[in-house]
C-alpha cells in the first residue's frame, strides 16, 4: 500500500492532523509517519516552543526538535481565528485522525469541541487529546510537564541512589511513555473503526501514563502496603541485578534466574558461590543482596567491561558494559539495525519496528515552520489566490520556499 505521497508503509492512506507541540504528542505522530501515515503537522504563527530548545542547532533547526518531526508536512495556522479553524475544518473532511495537546477547554472556546462540533460533523474521526491529568477529576484539566509528572506521580521517588535524594529520570520517559501510549491507543481506534465505521475520543494523559509504567514498585506497594525505598540500579524483586564496577568501565549484571547465576559464577571461577546457602534462589539472593554484591565485585574487579560483555552474552548471561551515547550510535550492532538514519542532511534514530512487508522509513527530514502550508492547502483544492490571502490576512503562515513556489505558480498562470 501507499499514501497520497507515494510512501510505503502499514499505515499508507492514513492521515493525520497533528496539532500538538513539544514532545508527547509529536513523538507520537513520528511513530505513525515512520509507518506510513501522512501526518500534517500544523503549528501556530510563532511555531512549536521546541524549535528554540537549544542548543545544538543545525540549519535553524534545534536538534530537540528534529528528534520528534520527521515525516511530515509543515503548516503554520493561526487557529485563534474563525478563518484559520475554517482552513482546519476543511482538513478533517478527509483525515482520519486529530490529535492535540491544547489545554482543556481550547477547543471548546474555539467552537471546536469534540462532543458538540466535531464529533457531530466527522463521525468517522478519531479524536486523541494528551492531557496532564486528563479532562476531569481533583487534578482534570491542569497543565502537564514530563519533570512534573516524574515528581508528582512517585517516578522521581523511586529513581536515585538508596543514600541520596530522588532523581529525575535522564530521559523525558513520561513525555515518551505517554506518546507511545497515545500511538497505540490511535492504532486500536482505527482498528475498531473497521468494525464500527465509528471514530470516538481519546483521552490519554501523562499522569495515567506515568503511573501505568510504575512497574514493578507500584505491584510491590499494591501487594505489600510498604513504601517503595530507591536502591540505586539495584532491582527491588531480584539480584544480582545491578552495576558492578571492573577494571575498564561499570558492567550491569541482569540475572533473573539460578541457571544464569550458576553459569556466571562458574565462569567467574567460583562455581561454589551458586551452591552457597545464602544465594540458593533469587529470594535469598535479595534477602542477602549485600553479602552477594560484596562477592561479585571483589571477582569483577580486575575484569574488562567489553570482553566481559561479550562472552557473558555468549554463554547465556545478560550483562552488557555501560556505553557513552557516542559509542552506541556508533556501534557495528546499530549500523546493522539502521538505527541511525540519515536523509538530506538529518541525522537521527531509526525506526525500532521491523516490518517484513510493509516497513517503514524515513522519507522527510524535519522541516521548517510552514514550509507545506501552501503545497498543503494546494493539493486539497485551494487555489493560489485563496491561499495568498489566508496568508495575507496572516491565517496561513509558508516558508521562504514555499512562498517563491507560489510566486512562480501566480506568474505562470497570469
């Protein structure tokens, strides 16, 4: 299959108007434009917040931005005015997905709502809205940040080491756990709507994302009633399962059951370890988790991390040395796996999902703000005129390139 674009992929002939900024949602409908889905991302006149999130910069693109908005096509509508929501309207005739991560109530103080406007007029829609704390409840219709969530939704509390404070994750792993979520729950919706021929609401918020990754702390407290304790990289409900210190740099060990912890002390040369009361089983490995690392680290010390990494491996031990991130993007493994990608001078991460059929691909390089709007609007109908003064009006906002296209075009026809 392919979409209105010519490109290959799962989700050919799906589009999708994206209205959201920053990065839950834009990491979202990448996931969607890596598989095919034409995504057309509409900013407002002043662009998505990231665009300046920097540095590093390249070509006037911030790299923050350029992780999250590949694979799609760039308007820039000002959607406060009647005339840039009848432009949006006149979209959502043919797309099959809205989504947004406006704050609540926006789209209703736009004469947009889901449940009186939009759901009336495109029955077939499916309507997604990333929220902070969702529309309703105590907390419904608050503001929501990555950071905040981490700290408000207990991940803070259980990240950090046992004799320090609580630690931010180094990642924004609510802004993208809740992206993948919001994929996911589009990818059900559209499925359903095979069935139904019905669109319907979803509601994802980062505060419910948040929680549902609280595994498994919050299955621990739930079974328990006890309070979660940070234990640095140590893992709460098994050992060894944690960073070990050698020679050349720190190893993490992940061994999750008495078949590996018997195969890695006998290669470490102490085959009795695994015989030893205390560490018969995973449940006392963790009740004697301080003896047992006090054993591991005095065998590791002299060790190199590499070499360790790979035989373990080998033989059936996870374990793996910690890499600098430059390392990995340039490690033989992830060249094999195209997981760095590189178009038209973009450079970024490749597309975890291998398709034997319909894969996906990196087909566009992030853009500049508007720079579609025109190319948008013309294969919809439009004429040059009526664009020319959407953006005359300042409606429509298009790209030094675009709008020397439309010159061109206006001259040829005159």
């Amino acid at each position: 299959m392919t979409n209105s674009t010519g490109a290959f992929g799962a989700l050919a002939g799906t589009t999708i108007v994206d209205l959201t900024r920053v990065l839950g949602g834009p990491y979202c409908t990448q996931i969607l434009a890596d598989h095919g889905a034409e995504v057309i991302k509409i900013e407002p006149p002043t662009g998505d917040e990231t665009r300046g999130w920097g540095p590093p910069f390249r070509d006037g693109l911030s790299a923050y931005f350029s992780g999250a908005n590949r694979n799609k096509e760039f308007m820039a509508l000002d959607l406060s005015k009647a005339e840039g929501r009848d432009v949006l309207f006149k979209l959502l005739e043919t797309a099959d997905v809205l989504i947004h991560n406006f704050k609540t109530g926006t789209l209703e103080k736009w004469a947009m709502g889901w449940t009186e406007v939009l759901q009336p007029r495109f029955p077939r829609l499916i309507y997604c809205h990333i929220t902070g704390f969702g529309d309703e409840g105590p907390m419904g219709g608050l503001p929501g940040y990555d950071a905040v969530i981490q700290a408000l939704s207990g991940t803070m509390s259980i990240n950090g080491l046992q004799d320090g404070g609580p630690l931010r994750m180094g990642t924004p792993i609510v802004d993208l756990g809740t992206g993948m979520t919001a994929a996911i729950a589009i990818l059900m919706a559209l499925l359903e709507r095979e069935k139904s021929g019905l669109g319907q609401k979803l509601d994802v918020s980062l505060y419910d994302s948040a929680i549902a990754m609280l595994h498994p702390q919050a299955a621990n407290v739930l079974m328990t009633g006890k309070p979660s304790k940070r234990i640095g990289n140590a893992h709460p409900n098994i050992s060894p399962y944690d960073l070990f210190p050698t020679r050349t740099a720190p190893v993490f060990l992940a061994i999750g059951n008495d078949r590996q912890f018997a195969k890695l002390c006998a290669f470490l040369g102490k085959p009795d370890l695994a015989e030893d009361a205390r560490f018969l089983d995973n449940a006392r490995r963790v009740e004697n988790r301080d003896a047992l690392r006090g054993e591991l680290m005095a065998l590791l010390a002299d060790r190199d991390a590499e070499s360790l990494t790979e035989t373990l491996l080998g033989i059936g031990v996870p374990a793996g040395a910690v890499r600098d991130l430059r390392e990995v993007l340039d490690h033989p493994h992830t060249r094999f796996q195209h997981m760095v990608v590189e178009i038209d001078g973009y450079r970024g991460t490749g597309i975890p999902a291998k398709m034997s059929r319909t894969p996906g691909a990196v087909r566009r390089a992030p853009g500049a703000l508007g720079q579609d709007s025109r190319a948008v609007l013309r294969a919809r109908g439009w004429s040059e005129r009526q664009i020319a003064d959407l953006v005359a009006a300042g409606i429509l906002v298009a790209g030094e390139e675009d709008e020397a296209e439309a010159a061109h075009e206006m001259e040829t026809s005159a």
